[in-house]
C-alpha cells in the first residue's frame, strides 16, 4: 500500500508541528528555584535564569509539606541582544 502525496504532505505537517511544538517549550524562558523561605527559593529562581536575561516578573506560591511549609518561585525572563 503506497500513501498519496497529499497523506505524505500532511504526514509531514504533523511531523512539523510536533517538533516546532518542542522547539517552543525549550524557549520558554523561565527558571524555578524551590526553598524553605519565599526569599530564597526567588532568589535561586532568579540565579538560575541565563547571564543577561531580564527578569520580567516572578511567580511565589506556598506549599504545605508535613508540617511545615516549603516555598515554589518561577522567574519569567526575555534572552538579551
């Protein structure tokens, strides 16, 4: 059984979308650092994004682990030029 030329050209499509969609989740420019205190985990959320890269916002949610508490930052950065 042999694919005609339009399965092949959409074959080839999904194939393409796939790995531009990988492509875009490695660009996706944030770092995450996790700690006892919210200023620590920022801290390394911060330290982890590229030399140069601008910090946009960051992003602290708290989460309760046994009895105590741990603290999860997501800094959002754009690469410089």
């Amino acid at each position: 059984m042999s694919l005609s030329w339009k399965s092949k050209r959409g074959f080839g499509f999904v194939i393409g979308l796939a790995l531009w969609s990988l492509g875009s989740a490695a660009v996706a420019h944030t770092s995450s650092g996790e700690a006892a205190t919210e200023q620590m985990a920022r801290a390394q959320a911060v330290r982890l994004a590229p030399k140069g890269a601008t910090i946009t916002s960051v992003d602290c949610k708290e989460k309760d682990v046994g009895f105590s508490s741990r603290f999860r930052c997501t800094a959002h950065w754009t690469q410089g030029s």
